[in-house]
C-alpha cells in the first residue's frame, strides 16, 4: 500500500508539475489562445447576442432538423469558415480550487497505474517505464487527438510534448520506485 500511495503522490506531482510548465513558463498551448486586437468588439458583440453560457459550434443547425435541412446545411457550408465558441457571462480568475483538483486527479490517475502494474509479480524498471509512458500515450490519443481529429484544435503538439514528458519522467519515477523491491513469483 505504501509502494502505491507513494508511487501516486509524486507521480501525480511530476505530471501537475509538467502541466504547469507547458500551460505557465513554456506557454506550449499559445495557439489555442490566440490574441485578437478585436476582442473587445467581438466580446460586446456576444454579449449582445448570446444570453446563456455554453458551447455553440458555428454554423450548426437547431436540434430536430429534418434530413433535407441536413443535405441543404452541407452543401452551404461545405468549404466556408466555422467556428467553436465556449462563452462565459461571468469570468472568475479564482484558480485554488481548480489547481487542488487538477493534483487530485493526476493523482488518482498515477494510483490507478500504480494499483494496476503493482498486480504484475516481477516488476521491472522497463516494464514499468514502457507501461506508464504509453498510458500517457493513451490519454493523449483519447481526448487531445481525437477531438483534433473532429475539431482541428491548434495545440496538438502541447498535448502531445505534455504526454510524452509528464508521463515519461513519471514512468522513470514509478520504475524505480516500484521495481526496487520486486515481489517474486509464486511456483
């Protein structure tokens, strides 16, 4: 249990820290925040027209939309300029809780390999290693990859350095502390 609960504690740290790295300091995710000297027009403008939060794909069509609307909508907006808007009518900067949860869940992620790969009777510093870094691999081809694929996203490459460097030196943090004291295999 301590090999786990530790193992956790500081793998999720060295991937909250990676995190904070890439989004503060290297600032890797900066083209999916661009700047535009027109915010402040476009900001009123939205204020002006969109009265709830949420997340509005543009164009799009409204819920209930007959197949002939559909044929028609495709052919209209085939090769036009489209949009994701996630908008927000009230701004709030307070980041301690967010930061709290974030280390939570990195974590939990970290205590569930942890809690996996401690199941294998031989551990070794290579198995642990290859295993934590291609579950990094599979976060990153779960949500950032696949959304890229349907959203064209601007940061794919942050997500992708984010998960080759968290959960590679995590991987090199959990193959040495969980292949040190290998359990051996039962006959």
């Amino acid at each position: 249990m301590k090999r786990l609960l530790i193992g956790a504690l500081v793998g999720g740290v060295i991937i909250f820290i990676c995190q904070t790295l890439s989004w503060t300091i290297l600032d890797l995710h900066r083209p999916a925040n661009q700047y535009t000297p027109n915010q402040d027009k476009i900001m009123a403008f939205l204020n002006e027209q969109i009265t709830e939060n949420g997340s509005y794909f543009l164009p799009t069509l409204p819920v209930g939309a007959n197949e002939d609307m559909m044929k028609k909508y495709m052919l209209d907006v085939q090769g036009k300029p489209w949009a994701i808007l996630s908008y927000h009518k009230k701004m709030d900067l307070s980041m301690g809780m967010n930061i709290v949860r974030v280390l939570i869940v990195n974590i939990l992620m970290v205590g569930l390999l942890c809690w996996i790969l401690l199941r294998i009777p031989t551990l070794k510093f290579s198995t642990v290693f290859l295993a934590t870094l291609f579950t990094g691999f599979i976060v990153f081809l779960n949500a950032p990859y696949t959304g890229h694929i349907w959203y064209e996203t601007f940061d794919l490459t942050a997500y992708f350095i984010d998960a080759l460097v968290g959960w590679g030196l995590t991987g090199l943090w959990l193959g040495w502390w969980l292949g040190k004291k290998t359990v051996k295999a039962t006959a």
